[in-house]
C-alpha cells in the first residue's frame, strides 16, 4: 500500500471500520443489478426489471437522507440497526414473492422496504472527517481510499450476484446482497471509539443540508450523473443477453468499475492545487463525453474498453464531491449531506435504470446506450450553469475555527 494510504491507517480502529464499510457496501453494486438479473431471469421483462430497480433506487433516495438526519443527531447505532432489520426483512419478502410469482404490485411494495437502506458509505466518510478535520490532506487520502473501496464494490458486486443468479438461483444475488448488509452494519455500529458524536436538535443549526445552494449544485449533477450508471447497468445486461452471454455483463461492468478504482488509486496519492469545484466540473463534463463511445458498440470487448475509459472520471470526481460537501455543509449535518449527494444519484440511477429498461424493450440494447449520453449532456449542463455556487465556500454558520481551517486549506484537499 502506498505511503499515504499507510498513514491514515495509522489511527486506531481505521482498518476495521472501513472493512465493515465494504461489506456494508456491497448490496450497492450487487441489490439492483441482481434485481434485474432475478427479474429478467423469472420473467423476461426487462421493463419490470427496470422499474423495481428504480423503485429500490427511489426508495433509498427519499429514506436516506432522513436516516443520515437521524445518525447526525442519535448515532449511528441507535439508528442503523433497526433500519437495517428492516430492509433486510424486505428483502426477504421480495424474494419470496418473485419466486412464487405472486402479483407485481406485490414486488413493488416490498422493492420500496428493501430500498430503504443506510447510506453505509456517508456512515463511513463521517468517521473519516471526525478523526481528521482540519488534516486535509490525509482527509483527501481517506476519501479517496473510501472511493477505492466502492469501486472493488462495483467490481466483484456485479460479478457475483449476477454470476449467482445465472449460475445457481435467480433469486441468489440479492439474497446475498441482504446478507451482507445486515453482517456490515452490524459490524460497523458494534465500533463505538470512531463513531461520530452525535448533534442533538438543540446545539444544530436547524434545517436540513440540502438549504445549502452548494451541495443543491451537486445533488442535481448527481441525479443526471446517476441515471449514467442505472442505464449503463441495465443495457449492458441486455446487451450482453443479445449476443449470447449474459453472464459477461457482470465482467465487463466490473471492467467499468476497475477504471475508476484505478483513476481513484492514483488521484489519492496526488497533492492537488487549484480549486476542487473546477476539477470537479471538469470531471462531469469528462463523464459526459466518455459515453458517447458507447454508441458505436458492436461487441463485447469494444464496450468493455470503452466502460474502462468512461470508468476513469468517476473517482475523482467522486472523491472531489466529498471535499465540496465539507466546504458547504454544517458540521452537525455533514452526514446529513454526503447523503444527499448519494440520494441524487439514487434518484438518477431510478430514473436511468427505468428508462433504459423500457428503451431496451422498445428497440433493443444498442438502442438504449442513447440514455446515458443524454444524461451525461444534462449532468454537464447543471454543472456548468451551477458552478458558480461551488466556485467559494458558503457561511455555513455552524462551524468552528477548524473548520475555517478546513477551507482555507481545503482548496488543496481534493
């Protein structure tokens, strides 16, 4: 492990906080994915497959901001477990339903309970930025380290619920994913010595994170950013079943992945100078441009050079989006407001992954590659016409001098 990387592990419980994050994350890349897998596999609709991802999608987008509101004034503990359990028992529920082929309505209920999942990574990010405010260059190591870790997510996730799902039971996958959140989080919340403080209501500064015009700039990215990754997921898949080989979809989306964890690797050991909010409108617009590619996609190994290319803009810009939120974010709602980042692209992977559900049953796989180059147009739009709000830290009012610290040094941190 690289230098910098050694160090931020030098504080103790670092090493195991984030392994139990990881394990916590893998029903990111694995629940929806699997979703689709189980549903296609079942019934052969991709556009019921599509739509109960976007309802997962949907249902962690409206629930986890609220859930991170509550960690930021309880804690993680008090709050996590219980909804947790309760995911977990949607899970279940969906499965049983799927394979029993009960009514859809019936999926659609328990798709929105299991969507209802903890922001697992913000959890993570928060213990980060509490053992290392004010440090902000082993804070943009952290963070970085923390984008690896989703990315190995989104490399192996995709490979083995969608391997599990072909290859043993269609209903394996997110039967699996389940299992990984309930140990994760249980893992996680057991580690009290890096758990955050909490902010009780009457020492906050009332309101929610998402009044900042900041972190608004970013979420609305972040929404056309997400419908990017639900549409590629989708036809991908359905690309993949086109030409014979379905179960290859997980390995050339994990090639998807592996771009942007070696991008994220890579952009942790640099000490950037410069404002975060250009490299972070620079990197959109990368995002954008990179799915135009996709278009021309005629084979299987073509569309996985071209995923790896694409893959390469999305750590930074991911990892520069942390550093922004701490600049415009409170600190009694900085859960509060990495969550809202992951909310948008929640939203944005609902709306994605059910479009192109419904494009690839319309017109076919090659066809649907069409929605994630209009949303890589729309993310870059945003970005462009709300870059002003990023381009300085706004008076948040509820920080203290080392915050202050934080952001007149932090135009280095990421």
């Amino acid at each position: 492990m690289p230098s910098p990387y050694r160090a931020i592990f030098a504080a103790p419980g670092t090493r195991a906080f984030s392994a139990a994050g990881f394990l916590g994350r893998m029903p990111l890349s694995m629940m929806g994915i699997g979703v689709v897998t189980m549903v296609s596999q079942l019934t052969g609709r991709y556009g019921l497959a599509g739509a109960l991802s976007a309802t997962l999608a949907m249902a962690a987008a409206v629930m986890g901001p609220q859930v991170s509101r509550l960690v930021d004034r309880y804690g993680q503990r008090r709050v996590l477990r219980p909804v947790t359990l309760f995911a977990a028992a949607s899970v279940a529920g969906l499965l049983v339903c799927a394979q029993q082929r009960f009514p859809d309505w019936t999926l659609f209920v328990f798709a929105a309970g299991a969507g209802c999942v903890p922001s697992v990574g913000s959890m993570v990010r928060a213990r980060w930025a509490e053992i290392y405010r004010g440090s902000g260059r082993q804070l943009h190591t952290a963070y970085s380290w923390e984008s690896i870790v989703d990315e190995v997510c989104f490399i192996f996730g995709p490979i083995v619920s969608i391997g599990l799902s072909t290859a043993w039971f269609p209903e394996a996958g997110p039967l699996l994913a389940g299992g990984f959140l309930v140990v994760g989080v249980f893992w996680l919340t057991a580690q009290r010595a890096t758990e955050p403080r909490p902010h009780p209501e009457e020492h906050s500064t009332g309101g929610s994170a998402l009044r900042s015009p900041g972190l608004q700039v970013l979420v609305l990215t972040f929404v056309a950013t997400g419908a990017i990754f639900g549409a590629v997921d989708v036809v991908t898949v359905a690309f993949a079943e086109e030409r014979g080989h379905k179960a290859a979809a997980s390995l050339v989306l994990a090639v998807y992945a592996l771009g942007s964890c070696l991008a994220g690797a890579v952009f942790g050991l640099l000490h950037l100078q410069g404002k975060p909010s250009t490299r972070w409108l620079v990197g959109v617009c990368a995002m954008a441009v990179s799915m135009i590619p996709l278009q021309l996609a005629g084979s299987l190994p073509f569309l996985a050079v071209a995923l790896f290319v694409a893959g390469l803009a999305i750590a930074p810009t991911m990892v520069t989006t942390m550093a922004l939120v701490e600049q415009h974010v409170p600190r009694t709602r900085l859960t509060e407001g990495m969550t809202w980042t992951s909310t948008g692209l929640a939203v944005g992977v609902a709306l994605g992954s059910s479009a192109a559900g419904w494009v690839v049953d319309a017109s076919g796989a090659v066809a649907g590659y069409a929605v994630p180059v209009v949303a890589g147009a729309l993310a870059a739009a945003v970005a462009l016409l709300g870059y002003r709000r990023l381009a300085e830290p706004a008076p948040t009012g509820g920080r203290g001098e080392d915050d202050r610290h934080l952001r007149t040094n932090g135009g280095h941190v990421a």
